[in-house]
C-alpha cells in the first residue's frame, strides 16, 4: 500500500503518494507550469529549467527547484507562479526564441508571460536539419536511446554549433523509422514523411526506411524494420497468416474467423 503524505501547492492542500512526481501530479489537478523536456516515458533531469517552482516546506531543500524533478514528501509546501519565477521563465524564454527562431511553439508559450521578442541574437540557418525549430531539449536523443534502443541520433558539435542528428550528418542505416523521436519532440522539429514505398526521415539527413506492404490490400502501413522487431517482441507470437497485413486487414480477418466459429457452433447446437 502506498504512504499518503500532505503537501500544499498555491496554499491548497493536497494528499498524495508520497514519492509521486510533482509536475506530472500538477498536471492532473490542471495547475500551469510550462516544460520542454518533460516525458513520463522517460526519467526527468530538468534541462529547459521551465518548470521552476519555490519550494518553502518540507523535508527538502527550500528555495526554487525544477518541479519535474521534484517528488512529494510530507509538510512540502510549494508556489508555482511566483514573480521571481515569472521573471526566470521570461528569461529563458528569450533564450529559446534566439535559439529556435522558427518555433511556434515557443512563441506561443513565451507570449502567455508577455515576451515577443528576444533581445539575444538569432541564428537563422537556411540549412538547419530541424528548420530552426529545435531547442536542444534532447528528448528526442533520449528516447531513441533508452526506449527504442538503437542511438540513430545524437548531438553534434560544441558550444554555439551544437545540433541533433544522425552519426556525422549522415542518413542512418540502423533507424526503425518508428517516428518516437517526433512524437516527444515539444516543437514540432522532426520531420518524417511517407513517400510511396519510403519513409523519408527529412531531419535526419534524409534517412531513408521502407515501408512494410500489405499482403491483401496493398498497402504501405509500416516502416518494415520497425514492423519486423514488433513482430518479433510480440508474446504470444502472432498468427503466420497475419503478420503480413496491415491492422485493418488483420481486423476484417480475425472478424471473419470469429463470425465462423459463431456459425459452426450454431449448425452444430441445431440454432442456425
């Protein structure tokens, strides 16, 4: 059974699980607090620093600390919006606005705390893989790494020249083409898209992943590597004659199989 403690957050109190996550908890009750960097499916480590908040209770250090990487404990009392923290987000969002100019994302959130405009120099690059949109947040470095395994991508360069991509800017032979990079990405900078038979990982230097083929309808509906180690993780092992299909016709398939067996077990009790 897990241990309640007490904690307030804006001076309201709350009972949860002692050790719970405290953003990933802010969250659920609807209380505001930016963050770039933050996926459940991976483990926190605080590197956009937005998700600030003042501790001032509790068996903790007290003072302004990131709240994804900040678990509960009993006494803890927490304010999320305080002016000193408004004027950090401010702050770093400019950082951000120079750093990826071309985000919407960014823009859009610096403009909730009144910033539209950056005081820090921007570096547009006609040629960034990521269309200026990246942060740098290594979300997506993270979860080719730790969840998917492979390390298709990482960081490149040093200092004011640092960037995310494939192993020397080269299109990758290793990526599944399963797209997990672009599904954590905060801003929206990765960029895949399906052509004909190809996934074309465009951010990647043009990584290039086929596309698994139906075997009834024909068409393209998996890249084929990431298809072919799902099949193979898959406990109980699917069927032979479906491994082929794509989800809506291994649907229709096992329906028909089902009406079948309904209808025998019908002809057989005489209630057909």
């Amino acid at each position: 059974m897990e241990n309640k403690v007490k904690i307030k957050i804006n001076n309201v109190e709350y009972l949860v699980n002692e050790g719970e996550n405290i953003l990933s908890f802010c969250k659920t009750k609807g209380i505001d607090i930016p963050a770039l960097c933050y996926s459940e499916a991976l483990k926190p480590y605080g590197a956009c620093r937005l998700c600030i908040v003042d501790v001032k209770g509790g068996n903790v250090r007290q003072g302004i600390t990131t709240s994804c990487t900040l678990t509960a404990g009993e006494g803890m009392e927490i304010v999320t919006d305080t002016e000193e923290i408004q004027n950090h987000r401010k702050i770093l969002f400019q950082f951000y606005m120079a750093q990826a100019p071309e985000s919407q994302t960014i823009r859009k959130l610096a403009a909730e705390y009144g910033v539209h405009e950056t005081p820090f120099t921007k570096k547009i690059k006609v040629n960034d893989n990521l269309g200026n949109q990246c942060v740098l947040c290594g979300l997506c470095v993270r979860v080719c790494n730790d969840i998917i395994e492979k390390g298709v991508i990482s960081y490149i360069g040093r200092g004011y020249y640092v960037k995310i991509n494939s192993a020397y800017a080269l299109p990758s032979d290793i990526c599944l083409g399963c797209k997990a990079c672009a599904e954590v990405c905060p801003t929206g900078a990765i960029s895949f898209e399906d052509e004909g038979e190809i996934r074309v990982g465009h951010s990647w230097s043009e990584t290039k992943i086929p596309l698994k083929q139906c075997s009834v309808c024909g068409e393209y509906y998996a890249p084929q590597p990431f298809n072919e180690r799902t099949l193979h993780e898959m406990n109980p092992e699917i069927e032979e004659e479906l491994r082929d299909m794509c989800p809506a016709c291994r649907r229709k398939r096992m329906s028909k199989k089902q009406v079948a067996i309904k209808e025998n077990r019908f002809s057989i009790l005489n209630l057909k």
